[in-house]
C-alpha cells in the first residue's frame, strides 16, 4: 500500500430536501434519526471524509437507510453531492474537485477511471446485448474501436469471471444472478479502472453464490491490485473482503479503522451489535 490515498473523499453531504431553521446548519441540527422531523429534509450522507489507498479494499457497512448507496451515487456521479470534495490521485485530474468537474469531465473519469458494479445488474448491464457485447459497449465508451482487440479483451474478462467463453453471445438476461454479477464485474473492469465500487453486489444472491462472488472479487483485487469500495449491509461480506472498513449510522461515520481492529474491539454501539450479530 501507498501513503498517499487515491481517493480522497472531504466533507460529503447529500441531503434531500432544502432544509428549515431547525437543521440548515448542521451545528443546530438536533435529528433524531437522519432527517429533520420539522421540514422532512433527510441528511442522507453528513460530513463524510474517508481516504481509499492504493490497492486497498475499503469497506462500508451500515443497516438500511445508514447512507451508503447515497455515498456511493455521489461517488460514481449517479447522484449529485449537496457539497464536498473528492480528489483522484491521477497525473490528468490531480487537485481538482471531481464533483466540480463538467459533465464531459465525469463521463470521462466514469469511462477511464472508474468501475461500478450494482447490486442490480439491471443497472449495469444491458439485457437485451450480448455479454461480450456488455463489454464491448463499456471499451467503445472508453475510446476503443478495434473490433479483434475488443473481442480478446472480452473473450479474457470473461475467464477470468469464469464466465465459458462459449456462452459469450448469449444476453445476461438468460444467466442466474450470479451469472450477471460475473458479467457485471467483467464490464467494470474492462477499461483497466483504478478505482472499482461495489454496492451490495452479493445481496440477494444464495449464499454458495455469494461465496463464489467474493471470491472472485478477492482474487480480482489481488491479481489486477485495484482498489476498491465495497459498499453492504453484511458484516460478513465485510469481513471477507475489506482492508479497512468504515462504519455508518444514521449518515454519518460512527467509526473506522483496519476491519481486523473494528471486529476485535468495536468501539461504537451500533459497531459492537453488528459485530456480536455475527457470533
Ligand atoms: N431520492 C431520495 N429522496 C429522498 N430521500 C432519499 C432519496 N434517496 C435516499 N433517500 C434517503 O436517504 C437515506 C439514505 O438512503 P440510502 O439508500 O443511501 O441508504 P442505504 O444505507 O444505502 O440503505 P439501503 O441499503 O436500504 O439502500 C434514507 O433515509 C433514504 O430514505
């Protein structure tokens, strides 16, 4: 690992809803859970600040509604920040706060720099195109026109997804769903990314299944050294996977540190019933 961070994430804040006397500034906000009971505004990610180093897996756990997709949206451009800064350790975009970037700019960063996998591959994937196609759509995107060097980066990804190369003409659409995380994967990495997200891409999936997902994501993330953000709601998964893990309640970090010290001696409450809900 490097000291300096790839991802640097400073201040993030997504809210929904323009606030009232009562919470527009977070130092008079009193919420309860995350959202100002009298207007409604919900402060779905409040002040968060996380670096992601080089070749490192990050992640971040929380129960449903804690902020995490929030995050990652803000992150992968789906979803506008209220304000923050993000900056990427990158010779081309070095000291520029990417959420301040023009749209070209972020359809730039999302070609080239990063990779997003959902947890519904609805979203990451085109149905109705081939896998091999999926792939293609993402290196075309990407600058790519070379229709053998598309087709042997594919033919490739797919292996190492252990997707058989004889199925690559068939539409995601008729795979299993871990099928479809495996194609999803191959897409995300297809532009050789630094940085791959991951939201809750295990959820859902039956449990051997899943074993073989993380797995791979494993094995990816030692064979290809990205770094990673894994976003989910499991501890478990966590545990698997992560170098290092933030915890989130309620929009904000509640604690953070090597996931090996968070599992030995979680020092928040809500960290220490996740951790005991694992025994
Ligand atoms: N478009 C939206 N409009 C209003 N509130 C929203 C919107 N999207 C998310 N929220 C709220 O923001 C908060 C954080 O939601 P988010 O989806 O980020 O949480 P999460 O931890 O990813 O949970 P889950 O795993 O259930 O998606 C929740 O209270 C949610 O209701």
């Amino acid at each position: 690992m490097h000291d300096q961070p790839i991802l640097k994430v400073r201040n993030l804040n997504r809210q929904f809803g323009a606030g009232c006397r009562h919470c527009i500034n977070a130092e008079d906000r009193s919420l309860t859970k995350n959202y100002c009971e009298s207007c409604g505004t919900v402060y779905a990610c409040q002040n968060i600040s996380l670096d992601l180093f080089a070749g490192e897996i990050l992640g971040v756990v929380g129960e449903s509604g804690s902020g995490k997709s929030s995050l990652m949206k803000c992150l992968y451009f789906d979803s506008e920040v209220t304000s923050g800064e993000v900056l990427l350790d990158d010779e081309e975009l070095r000291g520029q706060n990417l959420f301040e970037v023009s749209s070209q700019k972020k359809r730039y960063i999302r070609n080239y720099k990063y990779g997003m996998v959902y947890q519904n591959p609805v979203h990451g994937l085109k149905m109705n195109f081939s896998s091999i196609g999926n792939i293609a759509e993402k290196l075309i995107a990407a600058g790519n026109r070379n229709v053998g060097e598309m087709e042997k980066i594919g033919k490739r990804l797919l292996e190492t997804v252990h997707i058989p190369i004889f199925r690559m003409k068939e539409e995601p659409r008729h795979f299993s769903g871990g099928m479809q995380q495996r194609v999803q994967i191959a897409k995300a990495l297809s532009n050789n990314p630094p940085v791959l997200f991951l939201d809750e891409v295990t959820t859902g999936l039956d449990l051997s299944v899943q074993a073989d997902v993380l797995d791979l994501i494993k094995t990816i993330q030692r064979e290809f050294g990205i770094s990673m953000v894994v976003v989910s709601h499991d501890l478990a998964v966590i545990r698997m996977l992560a170098d290092r893990t933030i915890v989130m309640l309620n929009g904000e970090i509640v604690e953070q540190g090597l996931t090996d010290q968070i599992l030995e001696d979680p020092s928040h409450k809500y960290t220490q019933q996740l951790v005991y809900s694992l025994l």
